[in-house]
C-alpha cells in the first residue's frame, strides 16, 4: 500500500482506467449480452426446428406368427424380429435376403433363453433392423446350421416390408 492512501498499489490506477473504458463505450457490454442472447435463442430454434421435422421412430415387432405377412415402417423406424429356435441342435437363424438400401441390420442378434433355461432348451433369436430408405422389399431368415453348406433351411422366414 502508498502512504497515506487505503488503496493496494496499482488497484486504483487499473479500476480508474476501466471506469474511464466503460464511460467512453457504454454500449459495449449492452450489445455483447445482446448477441450472446440472440445466438442462445437461434441455436434453440434451430434446435426445435430439426426435432419437429420428423415423426419420433417407432419400432414394430414380429414374431414367427408374423411369417408372409407385411409391415410399414418409416424411415427411421426400428423392427425387431424375434424368432423361436433350439440353439442346441446346432440351428439357428441368420439373414438370408436383405435390401440394405432400405434395411440395415442393427448389431448382432441376441439369443434369449426360454423360461426353463437347460440344455436342448428353446430360446427366442432377436434380429433389430432399422429402416432407412424408401421402397418395398422382402426380408427372408433361414433355420439352418452353418456347417451344412448348400443343405436347405430347416425353415424360412419372409417378411414383406415397405418404408415410407
């Protein structure tokens, strides 16, 4: 501190000069908050703008029961098909036709075990898919073990499915 003055040496000098700053430009602060404000405000509207362009994806689920049958998805949409299988017996299900300029297979399908999980038990196989362009396609799942090339599928599944 000076002698004969309360103020730390170099605090007066530099308040001074920013009250002097801010007397000489007092619109600045006034319109920096002003852009900060409307840039927040653009960026929410932007924001809710995309979000409400489109319908929330659905997701639409089938099951062996569903076989020949047709679905209507839109893009974006999720379809979850869940089929029976014994996974003991070597089979299982694997995609055997699939458009993926209109589906696109999610990750790899999960097996779920039955209620009364042993060996030589059923279980559900569970493919996710998600649409992603428009126009009509068949989706087909053949039962078949995989050691047995060129051997026919125990079974088959098809699903017509259009995506608007």
């Amino acid at each position: 501190m000076r002698e004969g003055t309360s103020k730390p040496v170099g605090v007066g000098r530099g308040m001074d000069i920013m009250r002097a700053r801010c007397r000489q430009f007092p619109a600045v602060g006034a319109r920096f908050a002003l852009f900060v404000l409307v840039v927040v405000f653009s960026a929410s509207l932007i924001s809710c703008s995309r979000s409400g362009d489109t319908a929330p994806a659905n997701t639409t689920n089938v099951t062996d029961a569903d076989n020949e049958h047709a679905v209507l998805l839109a893009t974006g949409d999720t379809l979850v098909v869940a089929l029976a299988s014994t996974p003991g017996t070597g089979f299982g299900w694997k995609v055997a036709e699939l458009d993926s300029k209109m589906l696109r297979e999610i990750g790899t399908p999960e097996v779920i075990p039955g209620s009364h999980p042993m060996p030589g038990a059923s279980a559900t196989q569970v493919f996710h898919f998600q649409a992603v362009g428009a126009g009509s396609t068949g989706l087909e799942l053949d039962y078949v073990r995989p050691w047995e090339k060129g051997a026919a599928p125990a079974r088959t599944f098809r699903l017509g499915v259009t995506v608007r």
